[in-house]
C-alpha cells in the first residue's frame, strides 16, 4: 500500500517537473527570436488641426416672475 502512493507521489512530481520544464524552455525560444525588422516609412505631413469655438451666451438680465404649480389631491 504504501509503495503504491509512493510511486504516485513520484509520478506526478515527475510530470509537475517535466511540463515546468518544457514551458520555460518556449518561453526561452521564443524569447531568443528577433523580432522582425520594419521598414521605417516616411511620416506624411501632419496638416493642422482647426477648432470650432462658440461664444458664450450672456445670461439674462431679468427673469420672469416664478409660476405656481398645484398638484390634483
């Protein structure tokens, strides 16, 4: 009985550190690859950028007398 966890024990330690294994090795060639060169193309000329501005309205000078509202009961 105890033989047969320790195998188990030994197994999945063993695959834990094979998988660990093999994911730090891609990550280590695909770390190595040069990325591709590109090709610097000329930036076309920036043409300037207009904008729309409003005037502020001017606040009123007098306002209307405040309105009463009666709600229905």
């Amino acid at each position: 009985m105890f033989i047969g966890i320790l195998y188990l024990f030994l197994t999945f330690l063993l695959c834990f550190i094979l998988v660990h294994l093999l994911k730090l090795a891609y990550l280590g060639i695909n770390s190595l690859k040069k990325p591709p060169k590109t090709e610097e193309k000329p930036t076309p000329k920036q043409e300037p950028v207009y904008y729309i501005v409003e005037k502020k309205r001017a606040r009123k000078a007098n306002y209307s007398d405040p309105k009463e509202i009666q709600f229905k009961k």
